[in-house]
C-alpha cells in the first residue's frame, strides 16, 4: 500500500510541474510585412466581362484601359460594316436573278451577261456576309474575354523586386550547356 501511495505522490508532482511549465508564455518575435498589401477583390474580372457583355467597350472603361475602347469599336463597326454592305449587295444580286428567271434584262448586272454568273455572285456575296457576321460574333466575345482577362491580370504584384531570368550554364559532368530559369526575390 506504501508503494502505491508512494507512486501516485511522485505522478500527482510531476503532474503538477509539466502543468506549470506548460503555463509560461513564451514570446515568439514576428516579423511584420512593411508593404502594404493590396486587397484582392475575386469579383473584378467577372464584373469587367459583364460590362463589356452589356456594351462593348464598358469593361474596358471598367479596367480602366481607356486606349482599347476605340479597337473594340473599331473591330466591331467594320465587322457590321461589312456584313450590312454584303447583305445589300447579295439581296440586289439575288433579285437580278429573279428578274432575269422572269425574262427582264433591265437589272443593274448587264456585265454579268450569263446567269450561272450571277449564281456565284450571290453566292460570294452570302459567303462574305456569313464571314462578317461571324467576326462580329468573334470579336464580341473577344471584347469580354479581353476585359475578364485583363481585370483578372491587374490584382497581379508585379514590380522591380520580383525577377525571372533564363541562364544557360554548362553542366559540371557533361560539359553540355543546360537551361534554366532563376526566379529571384529581392528584400
């Protein structure tokens, strides 16, 4: 019976002690970053492609790119500039043929003299309409993809500390020269 009074005695102290030592703070020195950090909002590219969606040109405004406006517009107008004068001509094409089936030859196409000529005309003319309809199509979602894109590209830190260069060494074995990348950080 002493034995055991004896055991739980010597257990109840260094119990007692390993709570006590556990207890002391010990102070860590942290060292704090002197840059100031710059809020990364997740919702930026999503807002600047839902702009550019409402309005071309909206997004970039938002990103606050102002010089790529007038190449939105500019891609986009000449795109519907072309589709809208294709469209015309394939029509007046298109009703030439109708009036030469009809056996009039007062159309505006007298130096298309056979009508299988005029066939191939209206058919270059649809050709080139569909193609601009599919570049406004085109850059239309190159516009929002532009806007996503470079939102997305702008919360990137990107500044004189930070540094990636290629080097070609030798290999120490070899002899034989080898690539790499050094990706440095300066503090």
């Amino acid at each position: 019976m002493n034995k055991i009074v004896f055991i739980s005695i010597l257990f109840f102290i260094i119990g007692n002690t390993t709570v006590f030592s556990q207890s002391k703070k010990d102070s860590v020195a942290v060292a704090k970053d002197t840059l100031p950090s710059l809020d990364i909002d997740p919702l930026t590219p999503a807002k600047a492609a839902f702009y550019s969606a409402i309005l071309p040109g909206l997004g970039q405004a938002y990103n606050k790119k102002y010089w790529k406006i007038p190449i939105v517009y500019g891609a986009i107008g000449t795109s519907l500039y072309l589709y809208i004068d294709n469209n015309k001509k394939y029509h007046d094409v298109r009703d030439a043929y109708k009036r030469r089936l009809e056996g009039y030859d007062d159309d505006d196409f007298q130096f298309l003299k056979d009508k299988s000529r005029l066939i191939s005309a209206q058919k270059f003319y649809q050709r080139n309409r569909d193609l601009s309809a599919l570049f406004v199509v085109g850059f239309y979602v190159l516009n929002i993809i532009d806007a996503n894109v470079d939102a997305a590209l702008i919360q990137f830190n990107v500044n004189d500390r930070l540094s990636l260069c290629p080097d070609v060494y030798t290999n120490d074995v070899t002899f034989k020269p080898n690539v790499g990348l050094t990706f440095s950080y300066n503090f």
